[in-house]
C-alpha cells in the first residue's frame, strides 16, 4: 500500500512540475534574477610549457572557463573587495611589473596605511607550493581572504564582500553564467579568483626557450652567468621556476622597523625565525625592489647584499657558511655583471603583455 | 494548479509518514545538543573554577568548530554527512549555536558518531567544502586573517596562579600551522544506545564537552606557564589531544 502511495506522489510531483512550462504562470516571481539561457562558457585550456613541473594546483576541482576567469578578472580588478571601494588586487599587482607594485616599498593599502610586506609577483601560482613570502596560506583558494580582511590592505570582511557584490546589479547574472545556477558565494569568488590568477603562466622567456631547445643562444655574458647561477644560487633558487619551494634565512639583517620574524609567524617554531619563501625570479628584472620588505632597488645591490651584506643569525642557511668562518658568497663584479645578464632572460614579454590579464 | 498538486503530494508524503512501523526507510533527522561543562557542572561564563594545578579560571568566551560528521552502523557501514554541509561553530553565549541539526540521514540504526575538532587542513578546501564556511568562521572571530586558517578552538578569560591575589589573562586560540603542523582531531563515539534514525522519529543526542579537560587532560597545562597559547608549537597540539578525549555522549 504504502509504495502505491509512493508512486501517485511521485506521479502528482511530475505533474507539479511540468506544469511550470505550461507559461500560464510565469511572471510572477518578481524579484528572481534572469540568467540568460544557453550561455556558452568553454573551458579553458591551461596551457602548460613543455619545461614545467606538473601542477600543484588540482585543475580538475576548479578548471577554468570562459566566464569563471572573466569574473575572477573583474572581481581582480574592483575596488569593492576592499572597504573603502578603491583599493582593488590589481592596485598592489600590476601587470607591468609581473603584478607587483614598486612605486612603494612595502604595500600601500586603505587609506595609504602602509603594510609591512613587498607584494609578490602573481606568475605561475599554478605551480607554487605555499603562499604568501612566509607560506602563510597553503592553498592559492584561500589566500585571497589575507588580502581582503587585513586592515593594511583591503582592510574588508569577507561576508561584506559577499554582500556587497549580491547587490550589484551585474555580479549576480556573472556568477551564475560562471557557474551554472544563481548564487554569491564565497566558494565561487574564490574559485573565481583562482581561475583568473591560474592561468597567469609566465613560461617562454628567453631561457624558457633555452631550455626547451628552441632557436635561442645565450651570448657570451648570460652563458656564463647561467653557470654561475647552476653554482652559486640554484641550490635555493633551484630548476626551471627558480624555487624549491622551501623557506630560508639569507642572512638579511633584521629591519627593526617592522621586525619581521617570517616563517616563525605560521609555524610559532624559533628554528623558523627570519626565514622567508625561496622567491622564483622569473622576471625579476621587472619585480623591483626586491626582498620580502622590498628594501632592494637593484639586482646589483642584492649581489652586493649576497657578498658582502649578509649578518649572521642562529638560522642563517648554512649555505651561506664558509669553511674559514666568514659568511656570504664570493662573486667577483665581472661574475655579478654576468649573473644579471642572466638573470634578465627570465623576462617573459609576452607575459607581461598579455591582453588576457591587463585591466583595460 | 501547481498549488493543488503540491497539496496533494504533501498529503501524500504525510500519509505514508503515518504508516510508518520498523520498515520506515525514509530519511530522518537527528538534533545533536552540545553542553560545554567543567566535569559534571554546566560552564558559567564569568564565573571560577578550578584547574589540577589550583589556578581558578575564569572563562568569558568559547567558540570551537565541529566539521565532518559521519554516522556508523552496527554493521560497520557508514552515513557521511555532506562535508560542506557539515561546518559548525559551537558558540557556549549562542544558545543556537549549541544545536546542530543534521537533515536527511540515511535511515537505520547507528551506533556511533565521528566527528572533526577544526577543520581538516590536509583537505583541499573545495574538496573539502571550507570556502563557503569562511563567512561564518570569520564573523564568528574563528579565521586567523593573517593566514587564512582557521581557530578551531578560541578560549578566553582570566586565571588567578596558585597562592597568587591578581588575576590575569589568559588567550587560548589553537588551530593548524600553515601546513607545518596539524592539530585537527577526529573524535569518535559510541553511542550508549543506538540511534534510529527515519522519518517518523525524532532523534536527539547530548554531546558534552569537558572544558576542565583543556588544562587537566593526558596533558597539563599550566597557565602561570603559558597564558598566551597561540601558533604555540609545544602547547597546541597538547590541548588539542586533551580536547580530542574531552567529548562524550549521552
């Protein structure tokens, strides 16, 4: 008996619902958001250089599409994720520079407050371990929620966010065409975001090309700066994105201003103090100033740092230890003119120009 | 039209509810009720109590974060509850927050209950469903900002040392380190009796959860100590294993 009842309500429920498309009685939910039909919104391919490491990012949670990356660039681009509507990501990354900001040293946020950190580059974050210069967010999703609701830079809770891109006439129809059904959330702006920034692949440089045997040589200079850079640098700055991924202590002294501990931050472990996240220098001839509280103008003085400027610390890397008890690398001027002429064919021009990424 | 039917499917459902005898395999819902206590006394906020190292605390807030609820069976087969679905945080002034309902549970008859302290980091958060509870979270005070993780528990008030007069503060927030160090925990339960669950009962269960057992669990710990327990390497993971055992059902 029971399952017959069963049935007839199954039946009554069809009915039910296919009188929906009877027309009849549409028009009456006033305040329900039209989602234009038969949106095309294509995957997009995440195209990988053939010298690359696989992914760490897991594509197939959040693969990118059509609409998914052309939300994330519009949410990337607008001031309303921040509290006072003006500062947007892409005020602290811009694309010219690999998406840092040099004007200042450390960030500037909300109300010109002043954060204690050099913004990154966002280039191949698709391939990147941990986030942030002391790996502060393990996962590239959930980093955008240090930007937003830190009070020296977007200075916004996430929920008013939310709020505030619900009420805008257009984001809702753009989330929906991005992700299929109606709905702001906070998992889609951050997927959003994440198709967006994944897609950022910085990989046909010069030595891109190099590696991958393309038609390029090296001159004279960036061949021998290459070896001394297999030499003296590529243990931390190590394989084709300059990293491995690890955090370190370079010997910078400690800048009593903001007093930074680093590592020692997200761990709470001393052995952590100072050390900061082996940055790629892809493009680093565009990333100035450099360090993690920018204090670098030029290539040259890091070089300079990196022979002469170094202080010792408890947690120094123990790289950086010579046999006879000084500290520091020996690189000759003639070596440091060759390692720049390396290091500046890790620009990758059609990166930095790329149409896709730029605001306008 | 739509409306008639609608009546009449909702008659429909009702009537087979009504028939329901021990055959009944239709989803239910179970009411888990969590009560923070100090051994077998209800928490007070605001008011003293005493730890095994003879300091009195006093507690003035408490917020912690349940995450993936499953329910076994006798049989050893399982009901995962949907994990997005699944994040809470138990606030002890939020009398709502203490009543967790959990709809469209598999019918049968359960006998024990897992759940997460935190939130797992290990999982990828789409896979594990965490961005759509970071607005919670985060009005809730539960996000560390600096480095989007998340408080699993956050513990505060004041304590008085042992022979000491002036009271002082004390701050215990412990989550996972980046990915350095996971203090999560898993927290399984038998329940004394079974549970079942369909559509026609209306199932309810108490969670206690024994805050004395923060400082006097496997491990002490000792306020005059440490006060201060936040990204703390040491003490963190020895709340967390004290607060993994401090959880029982009645």
């Amino acid at each position: 008996m029971k399952k017959y009842i069963y049935i007839i309500s199954i039946f009554v429920f069809i009915i039910g619902c296919s009188s929906d498309n009877d027309g009849g009685e549409s028009a009456v939910d006033d305040d329900y958001t039209e989602i234009p039909e038969e949106v095309s919104n294509n995957l997009l391919n995440l195209q990988i250089p053939s010298n690359f490491p696989a992914p760490t990012y897991d594509i197939s949670q959040n693969p990118p599409t059509e609409k998914g990356f052309e939300l994330g660039k519009k949410l990337f681009y607008d001031g309303k994720l921040s509290s006072t509507g003006v500062i947007s990501c892409g005020f602290c990354h811009i694309q010219e520079f690999s998406f840092t900001h040099h004007t200042h040293i450390t960030s500037h946020g909300v109300n010109g407050r002043i954060g204690t950190r050099n913004a990154q580059p966002l280039q191949n974050l698709a391939f990147a371990q941990d986030f942030n210069w002391d790996g502060a967010a393990s996962f590239l999703d959930a980093q955008p929620i240090i930007p937003i609701t830190a009070e020296d830079e977007m200075n916004e809770s996430i929920s008013n966010v939310l709020r505030k891109l619900q009420e805008d006439e257009n984001y809702p129809i753009l989330f929906a065409q991005a992700f299929g059904t109606e709905g702001v959330t906070s998992e889609r702006m951050f997927k959003a975001l994440s198709q967006f920034m994944i897609m950022m692949v910085a990989g046909n440089s010069k030595f891109d090309k190099w590696q991958r045997g393309e038609s390029v040589t090296f001159t004279t200079d960036e061949e021998a700066g290459r070896s001394i850079f297999e030499a003296k640098c590529s243990s931390c700055h190590a394989g084709t994105l300059q990293t491995d991924h690890s955090f370190r202590n370079n010997g910078l002294p400690i800048d009593p201003e903001f007093n930074d501990i680093g590592r020692e931050r997200v761990t709470g472990s001393p052995e952590d103090n100072r050390k900061f996240k082996v940055p790629s220098l892809r493009n680093i001839d565009t990333t100035f100033p450099y360090m993690h509280d920018g204090r670098f103008r030029t290539l040259r003085d890091v070089l300079d740092f990196y022979t002469n400027g170094m202080v010792n610390s408890p947690t120094l890397d123990a790289q950086f230890r010579n046999a006879d008890g000084t500290i520091g690398l020996e690189i000759s001027n003639t070596e440091k003119e060759q390692l720049i002429a390396f290091l500046k064919t890790l620009t990758d021009n059609d990166f930095l120009l790329d149409q896709r990424f730029s605001e306008f | 039209m739509k409306k008639i039917c609608l009546l009449i499917l909702s008659t429909c459902i009702l009537l087979s509810c009504d028939s329901d005898d021990n055959t009944n395999r239709e989803p239910g819902s179970l009411e888990l009720r969590f009560e923070n206590k100090i051994g077998s006394e209800n928490l007070i906020l605001g008011t003293p109590f005493t730890n095994s190292s003879n300091e009195q605390y006093v507690v003035n807030e408490l917020k912690y974060i349940i995450s993936n609820i499953t329910l076994t069976r006798k049989d050893g087969s399982q009901f995962i509850y949907p994990v997005a679905d699944s994040y809470a945080v138990v606030n002890e002034e939020e009398s709502s927050s203490k009543m967790i309902t959990l709809t469209n549970i598999d019918a049968g008859t359960y006998d024990r209950i897992t759940f997460g302290f935190g939130v797992d980091p290990t999982k990828y958060p789409i896979e594990s469903g965490t961005l759509n509870f970071v607005p919670t979270a985060e009005e809730a005070g539960m996000l560390w900002s600096w480095s989007a993780g998340y408080k699993f528990i956050k513990m505060e008030g004041t304590y008085t040392p042992e022979n000491g007069t002036e009271s002082n503060d004390f701050v215990i927030h412990v989550g996972s380190h980046g990915a350095n160090l996971d203090n999560y925990k898993e927290i399984e339960l038998a329940i004394g009796e079974d549970i079942k669950i369909n559509s026609a009962t209306a199932s309810s269960k108490i969670i206690s959860f024994d805050v004395s057992q923060v400082f006097n669990g496997a491990n002490t710990i000792r306020l005059e100590d440490k006060a201060d327990i936040q990204v703390d390497p040491i003490n963190a993971p020895k709340i967390a294993q004290n607060i993994q055992a401090a959880f029982s059902i009645n």
